[in-house]
C-alpha cells in the first residue's frame, strides 16, 4: 500500500517508521526546509512541498496513493489537504489529524475526511477507559457505517457476570468483538463466559448505546437515567 503523509513532524515521522516497518511505501511531504531530515526516516520518500498547493499534490502523484493521511499541526491544512487528496485525486481514504477539539465537528467527509483523529479526544477517552468501571468509554468512531467502539469495564454486579457471550441479548446491530482480561486477549465466542473486571470492546451504533450500559451495569444506568454523554466523539 502506499501511503502520503502531509506533516514531517513527529507525528508524521512516527507514523511513517510504524507504516514501514509494517511493509508499507510512505512518502513524507513538508512546506518547511527544516523538517525535510531523510536520515531521520530513510526508508521514506520524502518531498519538499506545501500539501495545500495543488501542483504540489500533482507532483506528489497522490492518485497513485492508497491513503492520505493530513498530519500537520495546522487543521485548516489538514482539512484543505484532505479535500484535495478526495476530490481532485480519488483517493480512496483520508485519516484527518485534528489539532483543536473546536474544530473536529469539520473532519467529516464534507471536508473530504474518512477518518479524524483527535489527540485531546484519545486522551481524554484513555483517561476515562482507565477510571471508570460500569460505563461506557467512546474511543473512535466509523464515519461510514454510523457507529462507534466503545469500551466498558465489567462492574461486579452486572447481572452477566460468569455467563456465557452466546446468552448476552446485546441490542440490535452491536457486536462484542474482545474480551481484554489479566493482560490477555480472549476471542468473544457464544461460550466465552465473562468475568467482573474484564474490558469488554464493543462496535454499537449511537442509538444502542445507552441500551447497552442499562443492560450490562444496569445499577449504574437504571432505565430513564440521566443520558452519558463523555467520551463521544
């Protein structure tokens, strides 16, 4: 696959050494002299450019690039770049970086964005996945299909503590798709029993959720309860 990152900084930098190492072709692309330090990454390609300049991207032949991904400190050039790479190259998917949690109501794809990535909303969400036990954690959301993975921490007194996933009657279009307990990771099968204390991930679309948390920790979310709205992305 290959792979155009607008953004040399650390973050670009980081992604491009993981995408890499994973077998990917990268190409680095930067307005700024100083961040153009192939040593730093040599296995990238690397391109002095401004990512919002058309001709830039043309010689950049983001139509040959599988993703996009807009990685600069600046959202107006992410979301500029992200337009570009959709409209005028057919990029087939764009990963928006959002610096300001003000502006991420902007990374949709009316901005040409697949994916945003907000840093303060990963935070905060790994802050809360880390506290909470008994309600549930939103940590990214699938701008194409209309839902999210969120997390919970089983609390104690779920009523489905030790019962088997197959007997769980999650809402409608949800999935449980991993169990995380004692540092392992357990494949949610229909006998899979679930235990107090596990982190069970979850692909629930938005209307599923509260239902969600009223069913697995009802003690904490008693029907008609005041909605939770932290987390959402």
């Amino acid at each position: 696959m290959r792979v155009a990152i607008a953004g040399a900084g650390a973050v670009g930098r980081s992604i491009a050494r993981e995408l890499i190492g994973n077998g990917h072709e990268v190409l680095l692309i930067d307005k700024y002299a100083s961040a153009i330090r192939p040593e730093r990454v040599p296995d990238a390609e690397w391109l002095l450019a401004d990512c919002c300049e058309l001709s830039s991207l043309e010689e950049a032949r983001l139509d040959r690039c599988d993703v996009v991904i807009a990685a600069t400190g600046d959202d107006k050039a992410n979301l500029v770049t992200s337009l570009l790479a959709k409209t005028e190259f057919g990029v087939p998917r764009t990963v928006g970086r959002v610096n300001h949690p003000n502006n991420e109501w902007l990374f949709s794809e009316a901005w040409g964005v697949d994916v945003n990535v907000s840093t303060p909303r990963i935070m905060s969400a790994l802050v809360e996945e880390a506290v909470t036990v008994g309600d549930l954690v939103r940590l990214f959301t699938f701008r194409q299909g209309n839902a999210n993975l969120v997390e919970m921490t089983l609390p104690s007194d779920s009523p489905y503590v030790g019962k088997q996933v197959g007997l769980i009657p999650l809402p409608d279009n949800c999935a449980l798709v991993t169990i995380l307990r004692d540092g392992q990771v357990y494949v949610p099968d229909a006998e899979q029993p679930v235990e107090a204390g596990d982190e069970l991930l979850f692909v629930v679309p938005d209307v599923g959720e509260d239902e969600l948390e009223r069913l697995l920790a009802p003690a904490n979310h008693p029907a008609g309860g005041a909605q939770r709205t932290a987390g959402q992305a």
